[in-house]
C-alpha cells in the first residue's frame, strides 16, 4: 500500500497532467513494441509540426470517420487546391425570374 504521502503526490501529479490536457492511458501490446508506443507517446505530446504530421498520418490510416455533412468536407484539413475549380464556374445566363 501506497503512504498518505505517495498518494498525495500521486493525485497532484495526476491534477497537473489534466491541467494540461492529458489523460492517462494503458494499453496491451507485444513486448517488441514497447519502445515503438513509447516513442509515439512521447513524440504526440509535443506540439511541434513534426507531431502534427504524425498525428494526422496516424489518424488517417487508423480512423475511418465517415463525412456527414458539407461542413465536415468543408471544415477538413484538405489542402485549398483540393477545391480549385469547384467555386469558380460561371452563374447559368438564363435564371427564371423568382414570382414573389
């Protein structure tokens, strides 16, 4: 059993980690991977462009999330020449009249 000491270290330590946006997570892996997750883990809780492409590449290959609404294709992460083309067609000249 933990002293009223390491437990109170523990749930501070723990406090501080939520302040900044973490959560504790465990997973089961093959030993031969444990440096691999490790070095994942630690790479993802950075905030640099290097940690950024990685996040998106991961997410990419292992999330399948499926498009529901325009605004999840218009508020994506696709690259502006994505939609070249798409907005720049002319308007049709013969438009009927709207009847008020």
């Amino acid at each position: 059993m933990a002293s009223p000491a390491q437990k109170k270290a523990t749930a501070i330590y723990r406090q501080r980690a939520a302040e900044r946006g973490y959560v504790r997570v465990e997973v089961q892996a093959s030993k031969k991977d444990t440096r691999l997750i490790r070095a994942l883990a630690d790479e993802l809780r950075n905030e640099t462009p290097q940690a950024a492409l990685l996040r998106s590449t991961l997410e990419q290959a292992l999330i399948k999330p499926e498009t529901k609404s325009i605004f999840d294709i218009f508020g994506s992460d696709l690259p502006d020449s994505a939609f070249s083309g798409v907005f720049d067609q002319p308007r049709q000249a013969d438009w009927r009249e709207v009847e008020l």
